[in-house]
C-alpha cells in the first residue's frame, strides 16, 4: 500500500532533550516535507526536499533540523526542544505527473514539549 | 510573497444543501491553488487542484472548486452535502513564480452538515 508513514504517533518530552520525528515513504517520490499544524494557524511549512541531500527552509524553520540522506526518509530533528515547539507534525511526500501534483500526508505527530 | 485566506472558521450546512467553503489567495506570479481535507485523527487528503484550463474543476467525493483570477478566489463547493462532508478543509496555494517550491495553507474552515 502506498503510503508516509511517521513515528512516533504521539511524543511527549521535556525542555531541551534532542528527539526525532522519523518519516517514510514507498512511492519513490522526490519532493517531501514537514509542516506543523496549530490551532487558528493552520499548517506552516518547515522544511522541504526536492531530492535526496537537497533541502530547504520553509516558513518556520526555528528550531529545526532535517536530513535528507536516501529517498525514502525525511527525519525532522528538534536540537533542543522548547515549549512553543508543541504541535500537531506531519510528513508529506509529492506525486507530480504530467496531470498535476498532489500530496501524500502521514497521520501525524502529536508532540508535546513540557 | 505568497498567502491565502479563509475567512470562516466554521460553516454549517443542512444535509442536502448545497455547500460553499471560500478561500482567497495572493502570488505575485500564476497560481497553483489546491483543497485539501482532514477528517478526525486522521492526516490530509487531496480533493481537487488547479492549475490551469477550465475555471471550473472536480475533485472527490463530489467536490468542485470555482477559480476566478479577478476576484482571486477558489471556493470550494458541492451541490449537495452529506453528513460525511463534515470535516477539517484547507485551501493551499503555491506561486509558480522564479520556480518557488513553498506550498502555504490557510487556517482551515471547520464544515459541519447538520443532518
């Protein structure tokens, strides 16, 4: 089944302490990317990768860090974790053929950071 | 810079009424303008896009959306809701301008049907 699969579902952890938010895809895509979703803010894009070792900044990208060293993976790293950093995450891989493109979301990260 | 607007933050319909979810957007370059949706617990999914062509475009589950470059809206619509429509809606717009890859999402407007 095609599929972004994130880990773990729900996080909870304390000020400062580094974790990672693992992201995978099946579909061979080459664009992915993490936003966050907030009440009344909507979702904000981090980061993005147009491909392997190719990423960029998106509209909020304090206090993140993202690698991207084979096709399939896309981890969001938080260094040092702060409390305006709790958040709904997800992951999201792009499909682009010659009819449009569209994106692929995981189910989501529910992070708290206390 | 790129932005989009959705100015309801909730819309509640009757089952069976026709439904309509707006959104705005602002590029400085050709729009590329999408819906996305999200159902409780659950991460997005596509609907319908545009990028060019015909004004009017069909997605899922029996959803359209209306461009109208003068009025820089795309308003998301259905002739007849059903209380599975309820959801979470996000309209998304990305600048074709200068290659930008930056995808921007509205603040959601929240459909209710009412059955």
């Amino acid at each position: 089944e095609a599929q972004v699969t994130q880990n773990p579902r729900y996080l909870i952890t304390v000020t400062g302490k580094k974790l990672t938010v693992t992201c995978s895809q099946n579909m061979n895509h080459e664009y992915m990317s993490w936003y966050r979703q907030d009440p009344g803010l909507g979702l904000r894009q981090i980061y993005y990768s147009m491909n392997v070792e190719v990423t960029d900044k998106g509209d909020v990208p304090e206090g993140y860090k993202v690698s991207r060293k084979e096709k399939r993976n896309f981890p969001l790293i938080l260094e040092s974790p702060s409390p305006n950093q709790t958040s709904l995450y997800f992951c999201a891989s792009r499909r682009t053929t010659q009819g449009g493109e569209k994106l692929f979301f995981g189910s989501g990260t529910q992070l708290s950071v206390l | 810079a790129q932005s989009v607007a959705q100015p309801e933050d909730q819309v509640n319909v009757a089952e069976g009424n026709p439904l309509t979810v707006k959104c705005t957007y602002s590029v400085s370059g050709n729009p590329y303008l999408f819906w996305y949706v999200q159902y409780p617990n659950r991460g997005l999914q596509f609907l319908l896009k545009y990028i060019t062509g015909d004004n009017l475009v069909k997605g899922s589950y029996g959803f359209e959306a209306e461009f109208n470059k003068s009025q820089t809206s795309f308003h998301l619509k259905k002739p007849s809701a059903l209380v599975s429509d309820s959801a979470l809606y996000f309209c998304a717009v990305r600048d074709l301008n200068f290659g930008n890859e930056k995808l921007t999402f509205g603040t959601g407007t929240r459909l209710t049907i009412i059955p």
